[in-house]
C-alpha cells in the first residue's frame, strides 16, 4: 500500500502540491490526470524520492520512503523524459541497475520481447530514436518485476503496437495485484486502463474516483469533455474567489469526495 | 558506490578531457626539464604551473561533468541506492581520474630523464602531493557548485571566478596588503591569510621543502621561521579542512537536491 500524507512542495515560490493526501491500493491502476503543471510530475518524483517535499511524507507499508533505499527495490519508476549514461547500450544499462539493486532482472527476456527490443539491446543509448529510448525505460523498469510501478506517461512516444502491448502488460500487473501509477494526457489510456482517475490541479486533488463517476457527474460522456468542464469548474472556482488560496485550500481538505457532485465548489 | 564509480570512470575515460589535460601537463613538464638548469628549478616551475592549472581545470572538468551525470541522475537515484553512494561516486571518480592525469603528466618527465638528487626526488613527490590535494580540494568545490546550481553555464561562470579570485587575485591583495602596510608588523596576519587560500597552502606546502622558502617572499619565511621543520604540517592542515568542509557542503546539497 502506497500512501501520500498532507505532501506539500514549493519550487522557490511555486506551490506546487498542496498538503496531498491519497492513497493508492495493490491491485488498482491510478491514472493522474491534470493540465500542464499540475503537479503531476512532482507526486510521482515524490512516490521514488527523487523531490523531497518540505511537507508530509510518502509510505510504502506505513515505512516512509525517503527513510530507507531499500525500500526503491520495491518500485520501477519511468521519467517523463527518459535520459541515460549516453554511452552505454541498453544492455549495459541493465547490468548497473542490476548491480545497483543487487538483484537479477527476473523478467529480462520476457519484457524486451513484448516491447521488442531485443534487436536495440546492444546499440548505445544515444544512438537510438525517442520511441525507443520510452521502451527502454519501460523495460528497465519492469525487468526487476517490483510490486509497484510509477510511469510518467510511459506510452507517449511509443508506436501503437508497442503501446498496446505496454499497456497489455500494466493490465496484467494490475491483475497480478500490483499498485499501478501512472500520469496520462492521453484519454484513451484513462478509457482503457484506469480503475481510477486522479484528477490534479494547481497541485491539489480535484477529483477522485472511476471515469463512470466522471462522466455522471460532469453530465458529459466523453471523458476529454469531461475532464476540461473539471478544468472549467476549477477556473470559475478561482474567479469567484480571487484569493486563490481560499478554494484551494478547500479543495485539499475536501478534494471531490465520491459522493459529491461536480458542482460541490 | 563502485557502480556509479565504474560509471563516472568510463564517463570521464569517454570525455577525452583528462587524457588533453594530462597531455598538456606532460608537454609543459617536458618543456620546463628541457628549459631549466636543474631538477629543483624544474620542480618550482612546475609549482607554478600546478597552482593555476589544477584549480582551473578541476573546477571547469568537474562542474560540467556534474551537470552530464545530473541528467541521468533521476534513472540511477530510482534504485535501491543511497544519494550518498552516488555522490562518493561522483567525487572520488572525478578526482581520481584528475589525480591520475595529473601524475602522469608532472610525474612520467621526472622517470624517464631521472630523480637526481635524493632533496629533487622528495620535493617532486611533495609537489605531485600538493597537485593531488588541489584535485581533491578543487574537485570538492566543483561539485558544490555543480549541485546547487541549476544551469551549466552560471555554474561554469562561478568556477572561474572561484579561480581566478584563490589563483591571482587572492595573493594580489595580499601583496597590495603587504606593501600598503610595510611599516607595520604582519607577518602573523599574511601567513593566517595566506593559509586560509588553498592554493597558496599547496604553494608553501611545496616550497618549503625546495628549502628555498626565502625566496617565496613573505609568508614563506615568515612561516619557515615560526614553526621550522613543522611547517608542513601546519600547510596541510587547512588543505585537510578545504577538502573536508566543501565536500560535507557538497554532500548535504546533493542530499536535499530534487532531481
């Protein structure tokens, strides 16, 4: 079990997260979902200790992340933009993690054969295309099998096929009981893969819930419609009150319970 | 932490910057042996040279090396590894491949043409002591830069600075200093001054075995006179502390850094 306690982080003077509170079960697929700058990022690099917030805490089976390394074994992490010692070839990448953590990678072939690298492994990192270099990062973090996965848009990028087989594995995970996170701007994602949508803005929690409970309340059944009266609510929120302060502060302490509708600001 | 070190070895291996750098010092050695009367000549020479190239090049190498390990820094500190590891990494990579060049480069022309004398062996290998204790202090403040700057280019702005304030102009407003107030008694002063500046402790450091102290001016006999045979020991001091305080700053930057 994953769980977010009041995280806040500040970037100079950017609030970027705003005292979040989540929680994330095994066996569930969260997609995050937000306007550029939402904060999406940062909670992810919070969840692998990558940003260290100056409030709150990430837990990990109640340990807190940050505490412990070890606990990192646990988790595969895929960045937004995916940047390796240029040098080295993908194969070579994987000997350092796996030394690294001190650990064979256990689903080596299995996963460079759905994402089909296998034909890559050996070329150095530099000298492959931006499609590729997504796989590759995929692939290094699923190899390890960790029970968690944190994915910053990992199909984007990717050609169809090897984003619906990527996609095919998160399904899988998920089946196999394993926490899925990840953050999307893709609406086909949300459609096909989320049991539950996380919708961010301004570094708070606007919605929480499955895209059915989206649609009912936003009146709209396409999701993207869906999602921008979300973004539409929060703008109008935000004019109504111009200290901004004041909605989100509310939006944090009540971050669109499941029950309420979307008109509750 | 010898994965990442293998890492940043074969990085830096990679870079060609190092083998330049080791060139460079092995050309200007060779050209001080052919040049100079004799081995000891040669050896302060080479101090000058030592003095302004290793800050100079460990700061510039070590900066930029940071931010190119910074970039895949989010792929490496996503594993099961402690921050620390990485950064001892970092540090002890960039400065032993610095070391190496450098021992190279001011060693190799003193094997193939001789030691000489026994005085001309033992100051060679106080000279490539003091070379090595730059790198290390030098590689230390590199890092310290490089982690708490967020753009390469400011970064590299402020490590020429820092060089050319603790290589020129440091000993020039000691000199202004020195001269301004000739009529009073400084010494103890100048020579505190002067072994606050790493440099300038690497310089005496040296000097003070070439026995020619007299000749470094001021704080050189100043300091031969006050603490005699000891004198070393009290020019390695504030080298110790240069590498320990910017590298603990380093380390604590590089902990509390969001990557």
């Amino acid at each position: 079990m994953v769980e977010v306690v009041g995280l806040s982080k500040r970037f100079g003077r950017r609030q970027v997260l705003r005292e979040l509170t989540l929680c994330f079960p095994p066996g569930r697929l969260t997609v995050l979902v937000g306007p550029n700058g939402a904060g999406k990022t940062t909670l992810l690099k919070c969840l692998v200790d990558l940003v260290r917030p100056q409030q709150g805490s990430v837990l990990l089976d109640g340990l807190a992340v940050g505490s412990d390394p070890r606990l990192r074994r646990r988790i595969g992490y895929v960045s937004q933009l995916p940047r390796f010692p240029e040098q080295l070839s993908a194969a070579q990448v994987i000997e350092l993690l796996a030394a690294l953590r001190a650990s064979a990678p256990v689903r080596r072939d299995e996963v460079l054969d759905t994402l089909g690298l296998e034909s890559e492994i050996h070329r150095p990192l530099s000298q492959l295309s931006g499609g590729t270099r997504k796989k590759v990062s995929a692939a290094l973090a699923l190899i390890f099998d960790p029970e968690i996965l944190v994915m910053d848009e990992p199909t984007a990028g990717l050609d169809p096929r090897s984003a619906l087989r990527l996609k095919d594995w998160l399904r899988a995970e998920r089946g196999h009981g394993k926490t899925v996170i990840l953050a999307s701007h893709l609406v086909s994602e949300l459609e096909e893969l989320s049991d539950r949508i996380v919708f961010l803005m301004d570094g708070a929690v606007w919605f929480d819930g499955a895209a059915a409970e989206l649609r009912a309340r936003s009146g709209e059944q396409n999701l993207e419609r869906a999602l921008a009266r979300l973004v539409e609510e929060r703008i109008a929120a935000a004019l109504a009150e111009p200290s901004t302060t004041a909605p989100i502060a509310a939006a944090k302490t009540a971050p669109w319970p499941r029950s309420a509708g979307m008109a509750g600001r | 932490m010898i994965p990442m070190l293998q890492l940043v070895l074969r990085d830096l291996w990679r870079s060609r910057w190092p083998a330049a750098y080791g060139l460079f010092l092995l050309a200007t050695s060779e050209a001080l042996f052919a040049f100079g009367e004799n081995r000891a000549q040669a050896v302060a020479s080479l101090l000058t040279v030592t003095v302004l190239v290793v800050p100079t090049m460990t700061l510039a190498l070590g900066v930029s090396q940071c931010f190119d390990w910074r970039y895949c820094a989010e792929l490496l500190l996503a594993q099961p590894v402690r921050r620390g590891a990485i950064f001892a990494g970092q540090y002890v990579g960039l400065t032993l491949v610095l070391s190496l060049s450098f021992v190279f480069g001011v060693g190799l022309p003193f094997l193939w043409m001789g030691l000489g004398s026994r005085a001309a062996a033992q100051a060679l290998a106080v000279l490539l002591a003091a070379g090595i204790l730059l790198t290390l202090v030098f590689g230390a403040l590199a890092l310290l830069l490089g982690t708490a700057s967020e753009q390469r280019l400011p970064a590299l702005g402020r490590a020429f600075s820092l060089a050319l304030f603790l290589c020129v102009v440091y000993d020039g407003i000691l000199l202004a200093a020195a001269t301004g107030l000739a009529d009073y008694r400084l010494e103890k002063p100048l020579l505190a001054l002067a072994l606050l500046n790493p440099v300038d402790a690497a310089r005496l450091l040296v000097l003070l075995k070439l026995d020619v102290a007299a000749l470094t001016g001021y704080t050189g006999a100043v300091m031969q006179q006050f603490f005699g045979a000891g004198a070393q020991s009290v020019a390695l001091l504030p080298l110790a502390l240069w590498v320990a305080v910017p590298a603990a700053l380093a380390y604590r930057a590089y902990q509390r850094r969001d990557f």
